[in-house]
C-alpha cells in the first residue's frame, strides 16, 4: 500500500494546484480522481483546500495569486520536497546558484516551506513538517506518483538538486530515444528528469517540474478529461514502467498520468 506517515528528506512529498478557479478545479479533478474536497483557513481571508481521497490527503489547491495572473501565468502545480531545515536549505540554494523565490515561512502549526528556483530558472518548494508530513497516500489509483523535470540543461539542473537533495541518478535505457534520468532517494526511485522535447524547445516553453497521478486506465482518464472540458497535450505513449500521457485541466495546469509500474 502507498500509505505516508513520514517523507525522507529529500523526498517529493506533495503537491498543491494554484488555479484562477478553484470551484471548477474542484469539480474536475473530482470527476476525473474521485477526489473530494475541504476548505480549511490557514489564515484570516485565505482559504486552502485539501484534496482527499477516501479520507486521505492527496494534494492541495488554492485561488492563484492575481499578481500571476495578470502576468499571463497559466494555473500551475507546485511540487514540494521533504526537507528537515527549509531556512538551511533556502540558504543552500543560494550558494549553489538557484534562489529562495519565496523565503521559509510557518503555516501554522503544519510545516515550514520556502520555494526554490533553480538555475535554469524553474524549482520547487520545500517542506519542513510540523503536524503534516505530506500525502497520506500516494502510487495508488488517484494519488501522486511521479515527479519530472523537463529543462534545456539537464547538466546544470542535475548538479544543482543534486547537492541541494542528496539525489543519487541512474540513466533509464530509453532505447536510442531522448536521455531520460531517474533521480533517488537511497533506493527508492523519487522522479525523473528529461529534456525538453523539440517541440517544447521551439516553443519557448521554459523549464518545467510536473507531477503524475496514478490511474487505473490511461485511456479511461484521457477520455474523461476531454468530457469535463481539460485537453489532452500528449500521449498515450508506452514506457518501459508502463503507458503515460499529458493533460491539461480546464483552467490551463498541467499534469500527467501514468497508468502501470507504480512503486511501493
């Protein structure tokens, strides 16, 4: 079973959704996951929902900063590690080059979290539990199960997280297709890292970090998603852990799914 007491340091350990709509974002991602959804106040006029799934936090969400918007930032996943000291390894991120886009902070009694870009100009946030660990479940149907980096220089985004995290690598044999690299935690594998397609490059996509959720038929989650107004980006494709593809909800967030070869 996926079930989450506790995160490794430098484990991805959960994920929130900013979106222009949280109402909308509610209904789909509970179409299409079977989540159901808890307001909770972190703090006078905000509001945080958790997303859970039979009673299990699986991820979070909130109402997109207006200042984002009004930049023409789509609604985004943030995708956060586990670490035990955020002002330590704010403070880290520095030295290596990156930086703390949003210094360490309390939510009450939780954690403490601090989010980090990196050198090539992405990132993530890190999270110092308090009360909460992270998702309570993941490598399940509905749950977090994979997080991938997309970036124009794999060299540099690799030694970056790789001192900041204690990430160890093992290249996947993609079969004479783009390098693909697998970062872990000790043995556990904890994501993966890849170019950024051609079409991606051409594009001007900027580097990106985005998260897959478990499901039991990829084909199934495809078609939903159409149903409940989001996009399919790409796939079906068949790798070797199993089939994945790229969708976009109706609000403009990405995230993958992956159907098969879900770690323990």
């Amino acid at each position: 079973m996926g079930r989450r007491e506790k995160y490794e340091p430098g484990t991805f350990c959960a994920v929130d959704l900013a979106t222009s709509d949280p109402d909308g974002a509610k209904r789909f991602y509970g179409e299409l996951f079977g989540w159901e959804a808890e307001d909770v106040s972190p703090g006078e006029g905000m509001t945080y929902t958790i997303m859970r799934l039979d009673g299990d936090a699986v991820a979070g969400m909130f109402e997109q900063a207006s200042e984002s918007r009004e930049t023409g930032m789509p609604p985004y996943w943030i995708n956060y590690v586990s670490v035990t000291d955020a002002d330590a390894t704010a403070a880290r991120a520095a030295e290596l080059g990156g930086e703390a886009v949003q210094e360490p902070f309390d939510i009450l009694d939780v954690g403490r979290m601090a989010a980090i870009q990196d050198p090539t100009g992405s990132g993530v946030a890190v999270w110092q539990a308090g009360t909460f660990a992270g998702a309570a479940r993941v490598n399940e149907p509905g749950c977090l199960t994979w997080n991938e980096f997309a970036t124009n220089d794999m060299t540099a985004a690799l030694d970056f997280y790789q001192e900041l995290f204690g990430w160890s690598t093992e290249e996947m044999d993609t079969g004479g297709g783009p390098p693909y690299v697998v970062i872990k935690v000790g043995e556990r594998t904890n994501g993966g890292i890849r170019p950024l397609s051609p079409e991606e490059d051409r594009a001007g996509i900027p580097p990106y970090w985005v998260p897959y959720f478990a499901t039991e038929s990829l084909d199934a989650a495809l078609g939903r998603c159409s149903e409940l107004g989001g996009d399919k980006v790409f796939g079906p494709m068949e790798m070797p852990g199993g089939r994945i593809g790229v969708l976009r909800d109706p609000q403009g967030a990405s995230f993958a799914i992956w159907e098969g070869g879900l770690a323990d």
